[in-house]
C-alpha cells in the first residue's frame, strides 16, 4: 500500500480573521460556513471524497480510536486513531501540539495521533503503537512524521512542569531562548518512537510559534487550526 502525508498551513481558505484563512477547526469559534468550505477544499485538493474523512473529539487523553468505515460525526473524546481500511483519511487538528502521523506501507495501517503536552505525559504515542500492532503493524516497518508543533525554545513552562513531563517523556527538557525552562515534545517524541523499535523517524522542524504560515494557540489565542492527514491507497 501508498501511504500518503499531508500536512496544511493556514493559506487559501475561506476563514476571516484571527481565523485566516484554511482554519480547519470547528471548535474555535469560526463561522460554521466558512470551516465547512475550507474542509471541502481539502478533500477536493487531496483528491478523497470528504465523507471518508475521520476526525476526532480531541480532549488530551490517551484513548485510541480504531475506525474500519466512514464515521459521520467525530470520534468522542479521542486523540489518537487508527485504521487498516484503504482510503479513510484520518485527521488530527493542532496550533502548538505535535500532530503525529504513523503508518505500515506493508500492513496497510496506519494512524493520527494528537501529542500534546498532557497526552504525552499519559502515553498516547505509545498506546497508538499498540493498537496498530493488534491490527498487523510491525514496529520495525513503520514509519512516522512528526509534524510542526511549538519548539523547545518557545515552551516556556515552570520547573516543576518539566519536570514531571520529562519523567513520563524522557528527552523532552529543554530551555528557552531567553533561558528559562522548557520542553520540546518532538525530541521526547523522537526518543519514545525509537525506543518503540520504529523504524523510520522523521521531523518537520517547523515551529509554530515561530512561522506566521502556521497556527500557534500560544503567539495568537483565538486561532484556526491545521490539519495532519494520512491514508493509504493501493500502489
């Protein structure tokens, strides 16, 4: 199986301000109009017909969604899905966090993953491995992306906070521009999926906050969001 990537930025849609202009979020307080216009390019420009878009409920917890057919609504409360079915078009939504996308060109699996600080901590990289295992994935043939999220330069958080996430993500300390205490998720997320057995680990260096071609939560606020996709489809 092809496995595809994609990975949005904020340009060419339909969104006004603070939400300009390809926000792909419907949580954000952004016209209903406009987000629905911007999904329907999406799936236009990615060739894949918008009902076999999966989305999810995302809260920052650790429970995976296995999907196996087009699902109309989001997946509840979900930030990790996984799926072994050709052509559904799994989708995270990010403006800071890690957006990870996993995949097995030869079972066929493949997975999104919502990594946030909180959903780190808990595991949810690690739990959407094993899921796909159960579904025929072996860790030495998977490949996995981790999108544009927040630096370790620009994260700034108290002691304590590092701390604690470092002790559950190991590699994740970092310091900020200015000094200050830090954490880089994709570092910590880098040595979590080695450390798994994946065989091929590549980074998307791009900084959120840093990139104006992005969403960030942390520079804006009210913000869109951009979206990380994958599917497979036959060779």
């Amino acid at each position: 199986m092809r496995i595809r990537r994609v990975v949005t930025t904020r340009a060419g849609g339909r969104s006004r301000p603070p939400y300009e202009s390809f926000n792909l979020g419907d949580h954000v307080g952004d016209d209903a109009d406009a987000v629905a216009a911007n999904r329907a390019r999406l799936a236009t420009e990615l060739g894949v017909d918008q009902h076999r878009f999966v989305w999810m409920e995302q809260v920052h917890g650790r429970t995976v969604g296995v999907v196996d057919e087009p699902i109309t609504d989001p997946v509840e409360a979900t930030d990790a899905l996984v799926t072994a079915t050709p052509g559904l078009a799994l989708t995270v939504l990010v403006a800071d966090c890690v957006p990870v996308l996993l995949g097995d060109p030869d079972a066929g699996v493949v997975g999104a993953v919502h990594a946030g600080r909180v959903g780190c901590r808990v595991g949810v990289l690690p739990a959407a491995v094993k899921a796909m295992i159960e579904l025929g994935a072996e860790p030495s043939r998977m490949e996995a992306l981790l999108g544009p999220a927040i630096c370790g330069e620009c994260y700034e958080v108290p002691p304590e906070m590092a701390a604690d996430v470092a002790t559950h993500l190991p590699g994740s300390a970092a310091k900020t521009r200015s000094g200050t205490t830090g954490i880089d998720l994709r570092a910590g997320l880098w040595e979590q999926l080695a450390a798994l057995g994946v065989g091929k680990v590549g980074v998307d260096p791009r900084c959120t906050v840093e990139d104006d071609s992005l969403f960030s939560y942390r520079r804006d606020g009210t913000t869109g969001r951009i979206a990380a996709v994958t599917w497979t489809e036959p060779e």
